[in-house]
C-alpha cells in the first residue's frame, strides 16, 4: 500500500525529515450515548457509554514528520482551516508533549463518509489521527493508552480505536486521576451478528456541532441529570444484553437512550433540535415495521441521521423499506467493523534527497520495497 498522495500544493510547504505513518478508523454508534463532559479540557465525560464500531465510512490519515515553521493539514483534499485545523493542531501539540518532540507534522486525512453531521466522522477521524500520529512521532501506546491519547481530540475517538462492542469508561476523579481512569476497551459480544442501517437524510454540516449543543445542554436543560442518571443504569442493562445476546433488549436500550438524549436537547435553553421532519418519518418507519413484527430499534446521534438497529437477515427488507420513503434518504447497512490499524509506515528519510522525493506519490512505498495492493481504493 502506498501513502495518501499529497496534493502539489501542500506537498510544496515542507520538505518530509522524520517518520511518516498512515491508519485507517472506523466510525462508532453509541447504542448508549456520550453526552456532557465534566472535564472540558481532559475530556471526561459525565457517564460512560457502549457502542458498535461500524465497517463503512472509514477516515484515512497520514502523519508525516516535516521540517517547517507550521503544521500542514489537508482535510477530504482541501488545505484546513479555522476550528478545524485548529483541532487537529491542538491535538498534535498534545501528541509532540508526550513524545517529548517539537518538529511539525503534514496531516492528510480524507472521510470516506459525511463529516460534521451526525455519523461519527470525529470519533474515526481523531481514532485515525492518535494512531498514525504516535506512530510518526515514535510514542510506544498499547492500546488502552492509544484510546486515552484519542479522546483528548474527540470523546467518542477513544472507542473507535477497538472493534466490535467497545465500553468507555467515565473514570473516576479529576485531573490525572480521571484522565487515567477513562479509557475505552473492547467488551466482547461474541456470537452477536447486527446490522445498522445508517439512513442519511442529510449529509451536510450541522448548524450547531455537538460539542457547542453538549456544552448548552449540560447546562441549561433541566432534563440533563434525570438523563445521565438514567443513562448508567442503560449502560449496565446494555452489557448484561450482550453478554446474554439479546439483541431486541439491545435496541430497547438503545432506542430509549438516544431518544432520552434527544429530549435533553430540545429542552435545553434554548433549545436545540436536530431531529427533522425527515428524522421523524423514519422513527415512523421503525415503529410501524415493529407492528409488523421486524425487530427495529431506530438510534440518533447529534444530528438529523437515523441509524437502525437489526438482525442481520432483515437487514435487506429495513434497508428497502427505509429507502422506499422518498428521494430524501439515501440507506448503507453496515455491519460490526474493526479496530483502528496502521496501514503504512516509514522510517526517516536517510538523505535530503530521499526527504524531497517522499513527495511523489508512492515514493514511499517504493523506497520500502513495498508493491501497492492490488483494488486497494485508498
């Protein structure tokens, strides 16, 4: 496999002097969801949270270690700029302070699915991120450390970095303490086959992001405690399920979590609602194939997109279903996906020529002696 080319443009800011690493991430679902923070900058969160690591809508991201003034970041081919770029350069920053460095990095990340509307993009792009950027920047993390690093860019990040049915942990405490103890691990699930039919009635970026309206919601909604309270007995309810393999228990839960969330929102003051009338047909929807004896759990996160939870042998009929309410839904039925990985890595490059020529695509994959995969889309 060869390395995401650099466009001409950000490939000419700075020569590639150090490590280079490239990873793909998957995206998650909460089945229970993470919503408030009781630590804004640490990313602790007010309760813990259960989700499934989806198998569609991966983030590709190579981090390569340069020699410039600044860092250069390339997100979905377009140079990055504002809260965005600065994301991702606070990240680094955290990331070159535990590897105790200083050199700059040139991040090329590209979403495979919509980013900024509801389907996770943050949790599989900062998930991509921590690992190709502690591979570049030579940070030895097993994995519970890894999926640390990963929630300090995006709460949800720290879960992608495992597949299946993954557990993140609250933790206890405050400051090092809590940044110690809430970490997210793999919870088993054995046996259980779900699928997720992921129905996209809008793929553009929220007006509010959910980092603006957890913060809001936390807040000012009266309905905010009754719900985190409820949510940690969800999450108990939630490992006994798929510890039994009850997967119409499974969607209960889950379908009652995330409405519950929903209402925290629309409560809040003011109030935030991302659920749209084309939200709401497909909750419909989910409800009247129960009636017809399908097991249906319909699951939201911060945004309009309804993802469905079922087996996977009525997975077909969902997906047609869903898809036959109109030109405004678009449906892909996922299924449970893998942990985080390294696809690409290189050492430092041992002359400045071999700096300037990892420019061109593939050079890198060629100075390995590597061969690109044949099909390989990425």
């Amino acid at each position: 496999m060869t390395f995401t080319p650099v466009s001409p443009a950000v490939a000419a800011r700075a020569a590639v002097t150090g490590p280079t690493a490239e990873s793909v991430a998957y995206p998650n679902i909460a089945l229970v969801k993470y919503w408030g923070k009781r630590d804004e900058d640490l990313f602790l969160p007010v309760t813990g949270s259960l989700s499934m690591t989806l198998d569609i809508f991966p983030t590709t991201t190579s981090v390569r270690v340069i020699d410039g003034p600044a860092d250069v970041v390339e997100f979905n081919g377009v140079t990055a700029s504002g809260a965005e770029r600065t994301r991702i350069e606070t990240f680094l920053d955290l990331v070159r302070a535990k590897a105790g460095r200083g050199e700059r990095a040139m991040v090329v990340t590209s979403n495979a699915g919509p980013t900024g509307a509801g389907l996770a993009s943050s949790a599989s792009g900062f998930a991509a991120l921590a690992t190709a950027a502690a591979a570049a920047y030579e940070l030895d993390l097993d994995p519970r450390a890894l999926s640390r690093l990963a929630r300090r860019g995006s709460g949800s990040a720290s879960r992608s970095i495992f597949g299946g049915f993954v557990v993140w942990h609250a933790g206890e405490g405050e400051g090092e303490a809590g940044d110690q103890s809430s970490f997210a691990e793999p919870i088993g699930g054995d046996g259980l086959d779900p699928a997720l039919v992921v129905a996209v009635v809008n793929q553009g970026t929220k007006a509010v992001s959910s980092r603006v309206a957890m913060r809001a919601t936390t807040a000012t909604s009266p309905f905010y405690r009754p719900w985190a309270e409820s949510s940690v007995l969800d999450l108990a309810e939630m490992r006994k399920a798929i510890a039994a393999r009850d997967l119409p228990t499974i969607g209960e839960i889950a379908e009652r979590n995330a409405l519950g969330m929903h209402a925290t929102m629309l409560t809040a003051r003011p109030g935030i609602r991302y659920l749209s009338p084309h939200s709401i047909a497909i909750l419909d929807t989910v409800l009247a194939l129960r009636a017809d004896g399908i097991m249906a759990y319909a699951t939201i996160d911060a945004g309009p997109n309804v993802k469905v939870l079922c087996s996977r042998a009525d997975a077909p009929h969902v997906d047609a279903t869903l898809a036959g309410l109109g030109d405004f839904v678009t449906t892909r039925t996922a299924h449970i996906g893998p942990a985080a990985s390294l696809t690409t890595t290189s050492p430092a490059p041992t002359t400045p020529d071999a700096a300037a020529n990892l420019h061109a695509p593939g050079t890198i994959a060629r100075s390995l002696g590597a061969t690109p995969a044949v099909g390989d889309d990425r």
